[in-house]
C-alpha cells in the first residue's frame, strides 16, 4: 500500500507519531506485528498461574516464594499487555518499554522463587549433606540476580534511548545477562551437586512421595527453561535492535514465552 511522506513521521520514541496505515511494519523496531493471538494466551497463561499461585501460597502460607511468584506472574502480564498494545500500533513506545522492561525481569523473580524452594528442599531431605547452610542459597543467589537486574535496566535506558545504536548500552545489557546465566549456572551445579550427594547417601533409602517426585521435576524443568531464555536473549542482543534474532517471532515465542 501507498504511504505519505515518511520524513513527516516518527517511528520510534515518546514522540513518535507512525501508525499501520501512516508507516510501513519495516520502520518499526521488531519490524513485525506482535501475534494478537499468543500473546493473549500468554496473557491468559500468566493470568491463571497468578491466581492459582495466590491460592496456593495463602494456603500454605509460602509468604516469599508467593511474593516471587505474584511479581514475576504479574509482570509477564503486563509485558505481554505491551506486545499486545504493539500488535494495535507497532510504533508504540509505550508499549515497547512495557514489554522490554517487564518480559526481560520477570523470569529473575521465577528464579528467586526456585532458589528459596531448593534451601527448603534441603531441609526436607537431608541438610547435613549440603555444601550450604539452606538460608545461602537465597542469600547468595537473589543478590546476584538484583545486581543482573540493574545492569539490564541501565543498559536498556542507553539502549531504548538510542533504539539500540548505543553500544554502550547494549554491552551493559548483554553483561547483565551473561551474569545472571553466570549464576544460574552456579546455582544449577551446586543444586546438581546435592542431588549427588544425596543418591550417594544412606538418606537415599527414604521413600519419597510421588507428588514430591514430580514437584521436583517440573521444578528443575522450569529452572533448565530460565537457563535456556537468557541464553537466548544475550545472543538476541548481541547486534543491538537491527541483528536477525530481535525481528524473528516465532523464536521470541518459543524461546521466550514458552
């Protein structure tokens, strides 16, 4: 289709005054429009997970793994609200900063819920074997995330502000990221290396319940999930805003979302 003059418009920043039918998707920063339909199950995906976790932790009274949870469930609602406001105008920046900033910190509120919940997994089957006292491995952990965090966060101001020219910006963003996968991947060895442990003690004979089994299962799956996700984004981030993965979906869906 036939657009106006593009020197008159504006496709990216607080001012920016492009629309599906002003501007074509290629001026955009994703240069697509975000799928209405996954990111409203997504949307809806998050949406029940907050409220059943809500249920949960009031039940069994897990004030900080709830808090974890509430926080990073919310944020993935709002994030995916952005991509939904990009579907409605690509050249939202609004919708841009909801979603780069929410989607991006969401999963370290996931990861400090796992952190507290492997410091009780600890208690319950045998503390004597652990490397660590139980409390460590929040202590330890949820810092290091907040210090991944800031450095995102500083990074993606530069960045946003530069729609991903600074390589300033973007470096302090891929070092946030490198960090948090430099600890997950610590935290993974060492929660590998109690699980060792604990095949290799006498503690092993204890039946453990087929709920517990399978809790820790989808809990190690979801953290294995986490690991993949910012893997993904550093390689993502690596060119700035203009690299091949940032405009590709279908790998943000799956990669990303799922």
């Amino acid at each position: 289709m036939p657009y106006p003059n593009q020197e008159d418009y504006i496709a990216y920043g607080p001012e920016a005054n492009c629309t599906v039918t002003l501007c074509p998707i290629s001026r955009s920063i994703y240069q697509y429009r975000p799928s209405l339909p996954a990111n409203s199950i997504f949307i809806a995906l998050f949406g029940i997970t907050l409220i059943v976790h809500i249920l949960q932790g009031l039940r069994y009274k897990t004030t900080w793994f709830l808090s974890c949870m509430v926080f990073g469930c919310i944020m993935e609602v709002i994030g995916y609200g952005g991509r939904i406001m990009l579907y409605i105008n690509p050249f939202s920046f609004a919708g841009f900063i909801m979603q780069i900033a929410c989607i991006t910190f969401a999963p370290a509120f996931f990861a400090a819920a796992i952190y507290f919940t492997l410091s009780k997994i600890v208690c319950y089957l045998d503390l004597s074997i652990s490397r660590l006292p139980p409390k460590a491995y929040y202590y330890i952990f949820i810092p290091c995330d907040i210090i991944s965090i800031v450095l995102q966060a500083a990074g993606g101001g530069l960045s946003s502000d530069s729609r991903g020219a600074s390589e300033m910006g973007v470096n302090i963003a891929i070092a946030g990221l490198s960090f948090q996968v430099f600890t997950l991947v610590v935290f993974l060895g060492l929660a590998g290396d109690y699980a060792v442990r604990y095949w290799r003690s006498s503690t092993k004979k204890r039946v453990l319940p087929k709920e517990f089994k399978i809790f820790v299962c989808f809990l190690s799956l979801a953290f294995l999930l986490i690991l993949v996700r910012c893997i993904y984004r550093i390689d993502e981030l690596s060119e700035g805003y203009s690299g091949p993965l940032i405009h590709n979906e279908g790998l943000f869906i799956a990669l990303e979302g799922v």
